[in-house]
DNA sequence: ACCTGAACACCGTTCAAGT
DNA sequence: ACCTGAACACCGTTCAAGT
C-alpha cells in the first residue's frame, strides 16, 4: 500500500481567501485537483465540494477531474490522506515515546482545527471499516509508540484504538465548537455552550449542568492533552508491573 | 430540551425484512415516518434512504413527509434518537457504577450492532457541535456513573468524553467489520482482515503486523468490553487518592 | 388540516465530440 | 491522451391543486 508521492509539502498549506484564483493552464494534474477540493472544503465545508464548483475553481470542466480521480469518494480520500500526511510528519528525532504521542495527538488536533471537515472524514473512514488509507496510519503512528510504553503484548490492540478514539473525537469536537463561532470569540462560545448546559432540567441532566462551569473557562490544547494523559494512565495502570520501561 | 414524547418503546423493534409491507391507510404520523426510515436505513444503508422510497413505504408522496418533519436532517436525528432511546433505557435496578457503565456501553454496542448506520449519525452529529440530541443523552447517561467513580471533579468531563469516544468508535467500527462480511461468518472476515495486516510491509507497519494475530482470534463483545475497563482503569488511577469510593 | 405528485433547482457521473 | 460540456438519471424540497 504506497500513498501517493507526487504530493508536495505544501500540498496543505492552501490558504486562497476566495477560491477561483487560478486562470493559468497548468496541466490538470491529481495533486493539483486534490490542492484545489482542499482549499474549496476549507472555504465551503463538504456540502460546498461538487464538481461543478472543483471545477470552475481550476477552470475546466467536471468531466476532466474524472480522468485523475474515480470520484467524488476517492476525492475525500486523497484529501484527507493529504492533511493527514503532512500532520504525522514528525521532526523525528527519537524522543521518549509518551512525548511522541503527545507530538501526534496535537499535531492531529491542530490539523483538525485547521481542516474541520477532516474529522468527520476520519469518523467515516473508520466506521466504513476496521481501518483504510490515513485512519490505518493514524492507529499505526500511534500503536508503535504504545508497543514501547511496558504495556503488555494482548493489550497493544485496545489500547491503540481507544487512544485513536479519543484524540479523533476530541479532536473533531474542538474543531466543530471553534467553527459553530462564526466570529466571535472562544470565551464568547464556550459561554453560550456552558448556558446552554445549566439551563437544562436538573433532574435530567446532573452531570451535564455539574461540568457546565468547568467547560466555561479552559484551554482546549490543554484540555485535549489531559485526556491523552488519561488514557495513557489506564495504560500505565493496565500494564502495571513493567510501568515504563520497555517491553519486548 | 425534551425528547419527542410520542415514540413508543417498540419504535426500534421494527423488524421487516422487505420494506413495502403496509398499505393500509392509518393516519401518517411522526412516529410512524420515523420507524418506516429505520426500516429503510436497516435495509438500505443511509444512501437507500430518499424521500420517494420512504414515501413509497408509506404509500404516499414525498410532500406528505414533509408535513411531520421539516427534512432530511430532522429525519436522521430522530431515526437516532429512537434507538438511541431504546439502549439507554436500562433494567434499572441501582447497580454499581462499574457495572451500570459496562451495561450502558454494551447496550449501545448491541443498538449499533443492530443498526450499523447510527454509528455515523452519532460521528456526525458529535461533529456537528459540541453535542446535540441522542449523543448529549449518551453524555450524561455515562457521565452520571462517572460522578460516583471517585474521579475529581476536574476530571469529570474529559474522563466521560474519552469514554464516549471509546465507546462509540469500536461499536461503530465493530458493526461496519460484520457489515462488510456481506453474508460470511464472522472467523472468515476477522481472518481476511488478519491476512491484509499481515501483507503489509514489516518496515511501515510493524504495529498493525504484530497486532494482527491477536485480531484473527477474539471475541468481539470481550474485546470491547475490555477496552472500558481500560478506561475505567485510567479513571481509577488518576482518581488514585480515593480510589472506589462514592465521591461528592 | 392534511395529502398529492408534478415541477424546480440541484447533484454525481457519463460520453460523444473535439484537440 | 487529455479535455470539454451537454446530457442522463438521480436527489431534496416546494407548492399549487385537491380532499
């Protein structure tokens, strides 16, 4: 299974305000294609990707796009895998492990945050079945960290996906309350979040109105890194009589 | 926030196997629309789902829906919400947390096992915005249990989102692995997903390699089960100081 | 008030015709 | 070989007309 080479670093890092920029007939290449949904996803969320607008945006007609991509599914594939590439690109110089995952999480979540529409493609990805393209190696980025982390061999599994789980879904979730703002503030939409929460009936919703206040003033990063650090603890704690070193 | 009162407990124990069974003319009600959707979304998927087969189980024109349900949308929340409803209604007799949680999370893995395609729904609608409708339920529903683990209440809300996202994410991923089995039994499917892992290249993916073994060969309700006590065992440790107790 | 079903404004995808 | 863009078979949703 190889993932497309022909993608350049900067693959990820189109930030066109407005869409239509390009006139230039550069050839009509995938990576260009997989560039321009990208962009347009970023602007206009998955309901905005159709072809007819991929393809003004690259000046052409819908019909050409199929001569580079199957369709619109294998297009949400290619750039999915293409935010996620460039998030597992670690600097990589041979930290410890519990750092290692705490580099892939945040640099999962920040791509989350830039991309909000990847999250619900990786939930897809995932549920489609057991694991394809970026979410296999999203488990496999995280799982060979776990190996080295003392936690015993018929544990590695579990432990992996609850990991993967938890950092996708936070992850989305983060990318989903930033987006809900149109404009305002963070403060300003965790405050409505939390109001919204209290106001339930209490009988109801105890727990939802006991963690209101605390959802009210946090930092996501923060927040987000605390609960990888809890999972983490009921590897350590799982794994208990070799915690920490590494196992084999 | 109240949760349409006028669904039945059998709402999600619509069992057709065709789908074009009644014709008769009973009133078209909410109730109604919505178990001949789950019936649809059994058999079809969500892409089977369009307003002219569900009017035509019905026996009527798709304007008709329209008058109970304001869209698509509404639709697949409240197909969600009713099976959703269905798995948290527990037997209720004050079990212990652990135990309560342990039937919570098995009841939603049978619901989703069931209905595969509320997975998804659930992704999207937790991607959607912090949470709304049947995952908020599910969000308190934990979160209650969670209270009396002994975790501190700074911890409250991320212990019980890393859970829920355990949770949904291998029932999800459970029920789209005995989806695609398309009719084999279950050994055969874990078999063949085995084989993919342990073709792929040893230098890329030695993780999902040395996972795969342990793949072939379980039991999927054990394994879920497991991964909450994983969690559980998180919680535990990080709640260390009053480990068991009912906290308050 | 509720239902009907043709009609509207889309969509993904295909394919003859061009270069 | 690659591109074009009209055309095809859908889709969710609306709305005049019926009861």
């Amino acid at each position: 299974m190889t993932f497309h080479p022909s993608l350049e670093p900067r693959s990820n890092s189109v930030k066109m305000t407005a869409v239509a920029t390009r006139k230039r007939t550069d050839a009509l290449t995938r990576a260009r294609i997989v560039d321009a949904a990208i962009a347009v996803l970023d602007a206009d969320e998955e309901a905005g990707l159709t072809f007819r607008a991929l393809s003004q945006a690259l000046a052409t007609g819908p019909g050409a796009i199929y001569h580079h991509v199957s369709g619109k599914g294998e297009l949400l594939d290619a750039a999915t895998e293409a935010v996620v590439t460039a998030a597992l690109d670690l600097p990589g110089g041979g930290a410890a492990p519990r750092e290692e995952v705490h580099a892939l999480a945040l640099g999962l979540f920040d791509a989350i945050d830039d991309h909000p529409w990847v999250a619900a493609q990786l939930a897809a990805q995932l549920a489609r079945t057991s694991a394809h393209g970026a979410s296999l190696r999203i488990l496999e980025a995280l799982g060979r960290r776990v190996m080295t982390l003392g936690v015993p061999r018929e544990h590695w599994f579990t432990t992996t996906t609850a990991l993967l789980y938890y950092v996708l879904g936070a992850a989305g979730q983060n990318a989903a309350a930033r987006e809900s703002s149109g404009g305002d503030d963070r403060a300003a939409v965790l405050a409505r979040e939390a109001d919204a929460w209290e106001s339930l009936p209490a009988e109801d919703f105890p727990f939802l109105r006991a963690v209101a206040a605390q959802m009210r003033d946090h930092d996501d990063r923060e927040q987000f890194t605390a609960g990888v650090d809890l999972v983490l603890a009921g590897i350590a704690a799982s794994g208990a009589r070799v915690s920490g070193g590494s196992a084999r």
